[in-house]
C-alpha cells in the first residue's frame, strides 16, 4: 500500500476517488444508541448516574457529585504548580488570543428612519458557557485557552472547564491552563455525561446556555442531540489540512506540515493540492523519509494511506477551485504569492499564509483559534470565537408620527394573511 493516495485531475476516475477520500468516518449507530442512553440515565437520575458514568469511563469515583467540581483554592494556586517557563509560554498564549479575539466584539447600533422610529440591534453574552476540553490520558492546556479566553472577552458572567479527569486527578498543565484563561470554575467530568449534565442540568450541575469545545465521537454525538436545548460550536469531525503549493515552497517542510496533521488520529486527513507534478513526487519522497522517525509513525502511516492526498490539478485557480469544493478545517497556501491566490478561496475554516506559518503556530500561539469547522462545514461555519457567546436582540422603538405612517400598511399585510387580531393591534396606534 502506498504511503499516501496520488489522484490526477484529469482522471476519468478522479472524481469518485475524491468523494471516497473525503468520505466521513462510517456513522455509528452503536454510539448513537450508548449518547441516548446516557442521556436518559441522566434525566432520569441525575447525579447518581453521573456518578456511575464516571466510574465507568473514567474510573474517577467521587463520594459526591460535588466533588466533581476543584476547589477553588486549588485552582488559584494552579499557576505555582507548573515550570516558571510553561507558565510564562502559557501566558504568552493567552496574551495572543486575546489580543486577536478582542477584536471580534461586536458592536450596539441603531438609526432613526424618516418617521422617527428608532431601530437597533443589543448585544448581550450568554450568562453561562461551559467549555469542554479533551483530557483522561493526555493534557490539552491549548484548548482550555481556545474555550475560555474568547467567553471571558465577551463578558459571559459564568465560565465553565468541564475535562475528564483519569483517577481523579487534573494535569496541573491543566489547571494553570484554566486558571490564566479567566474561568470561574473547573469540574472534573467527561465525555458525554459531561455535555448532556450540563446541557439538561442534575442536583449538583448547573444548565449552560452555550457548551463548546473538541471531543471524540462521544462528545460530538452529545452535542448533537442536546442542540436545541443549549447552543454549541460545531460537531466536530477528524482534524483536516488541505496545503496548496505551486512548487515553490520546501518538499521538506510540506511534508512536515502534512505529518503534523495526520498525527492527531488515524482518521485525519492530510491533503496537498498542485499543479507541479515533480514536486508532488518530491513531497512523497520526503514523506517516505519523514514519517519512520517520527514517534507517531504507525498513526501517520494510518491516516496517510486511508485519507490523505496528493492530488495533480491543472493550475493554480484549479487548485482553488479543489479545495473550495472540499472546504477544510486547516488551509496551508504555500506559493509565491498567497495573498493573491486566498482572494479565490471561499470556503475554508483557518488560513495560513505563506510558508513560515504552518498549522501548528495556529494550534497554540498564533492568536486565532484552533476549535474550527471540520468536514466541510466551513461552507457555512466559523472559528470558534467571541460571537459564539453572544446573543443579538433586535430593537425597536415608534414615535407616534411613525407609528401612524406605518400602521396601514401593517393593517393590509395583516388582513391578507388573515390575521385580524394584527391588524386591530397596527390601527389602534393609527387611530391614536
């Protein structure tokens, strides 16, 4: 089996062999089934079927729900508890992200229309946010500071780190992680329980408005049948790069990049578009060198053989067009002149200019966020950012003069709807 698929443009088959690449991971009716009964246990018993559920999972068996939740003093001192120099690199982060995603806050606005009626739109942030970061057997401080920091500039009055914690313990990575990033607190609870608890609430959880956050297929499953009782980010799918490259950029380097990607799981999809059929061979040549001695190899061997790419377009604007069609998480433009080619990209959920700034710099310290619409999704989804936890009301205010004005065409557009009762409300402020 070859390392990586080569798939040419102009073949009769090209098309079909696309559409199987980019095939989701099959649907899981088992999982499906496991998420709705977790989600009735959970109704029905609340906090005792946390209890079992996290025993079960993640073998952490508290004497109370409440003990779920860290101590607060123990998430004030989290800081003390990691290398000065993590710390410092943590901090750095976060000072990034907020400098970046303190310039999405939205604005209040409003007009006065030629009859003096006053019309606007108010902001307000959700009152409780609940972020949820991977954990159990590895630490993801980087996503406690994608959730937390975006919520906490737009003024959400409770923030909430739900991780799971293997035997009962946090990475203080973790924890020093929450504790930069601004959150009021931290409980000890993964998985799907975590989502659906604090998505319909227990004696001891609280009911969020908005969960977001990265999670395996569990937690996108969750969130996906409690959307609609809360607000969520995305569900998210396997973690993707499409890089597309006119020749000029390193072989070396784009065979790094496509690496890094497919050492997240084996179902991440690592793709490179060109037009330059030699460089294509030299990415793979560079692959075949790269991967044997890289610590995930066998994972990366796994994702590059069953999802990633190398595909030969006919130019660069063909290569637009390709990765338009697949809208991925990660974009890489690595060209001699990326800002032109990105003016023709529509679809695409981050995007990397240039050659020195690769998807790992976006993960952790760029500034944007890494939480990104996955599967083709960024055709109508967007980072994770501030507006994630923000509500927009409408306002609208009527002088009396504007009222009159308006008030018959309301009363006819009522009438033809058949809606009567309208129509007498609009002409009362008519006749007034």
């Amino acid at each position: 089996m070859p390392l990586i698929n080569l798939l040419d443009r102009n073949s009769d088959t090209f098309g079909a062999q696309l559409q199987t690449l980019l095939l989701p991971p099959a649907d899981d009716a088992l999982v499906r089934q496991r998420v709705r009964a977790i989600l009735d246990d959970i109704e029905q018993r609340g906090d005792a079927a946390l209890l079992e559920l996290s025993a079960r999972f993640d073998n952490f068996s508290p004497a109370t729900a409440a003990d779920f939740e860290v101590p607060a003093a123990t998430l004030a001192a989290a800081k003390e508890q990691i290398p000065a120099q993590l710390c410092a690199d943590l901090q750095l982060a976060a000072e990034r992200l907020r400098d970046y995603h303190q310039r999405q806050l939205p604005k209040n606005w409003n007009y006065e229309d030629q009859h003096g009626n006053h019309l606007g739109e108010k902001t307000t942030a959700v009152e409780r946010a609940v972020i949820y970061a991977p954990g159990g057997t590895a630490a993801y401080p980087s996503s406690v500071l994608m959730g937390g920091i975006p919520a906490t500039i737009a003024g959400v009055d409770e923030i909430i780190l739900t991780t799971p914690a293997t035997n009962g313990i946090l990475p203080p990575i973790t924890l020093a992680a929450a504790a930069i990033a601004g959150y009021d607190r931290v409980f000890m609870l993964g998985g799907a329980q975590a989502i659906i608890g604090f998505a319909i609430g227990s004696e001891t959880l609280p009911v969020a408005d908005v969960i977001v956050g990265p999670g395996n297929a569990y937690v996108a499953e969750a969130k996906r049948q409690v959307f609609g009782s809360v607000g969520i980010d995305s569900i998210a799918g396997p973690s993707e790069v499409l890089i597309i490259s006119d020749g000029s950029a390193d072989p070396d380097w784009i065979a790094a990049d496509l690496a890094a990607q497919a050492e997240h799981d084996t179902v991440a999809q690592s793709i490179l578009i060109s037009d330059n059929r030699e460089h294509i061979n030299k990415v793979i040549a560079a692959l075949e060198a790269l991967v044997p001695t890289l610590a995930r190899a066998d994972i990366i061997r796994a994702a590059l053989s069953t999802r990633g790419a190398c595909i030969l377009a006919d130019d660069i604007d063909d290569c637009c067009v390709l990765a338009d069609d697949i809208a991925p998480e990660h974009l890489q433009i690595m060209t001699a002149d990326p800002e032109q080619v990105a003016q023709n990209i529509r679809n695409a959920g981050s995007i990397f200019l240039g050659n020195y700034g690769s998807v790992p710099f976006g993960d952790y310290l760029a500034g944007t966020n890494h939480v990104l619409p996955t599967a083709g999704t960024a055709r109508f989804s967007s980072p994770l950012g501030v507006e994630h936890f923000i509500k927009r009301s409408s306002t609208f205010f009527a002088s009396a003069a504007g009222a009159a004005a308006l008030a018959p065409v309301v009363g006819r557009l009522a009438d033809a709807e058949g809606l009567s009762a309208h129509a007498h409300s609009a002409r009362l402020r008519q006749k007034s």
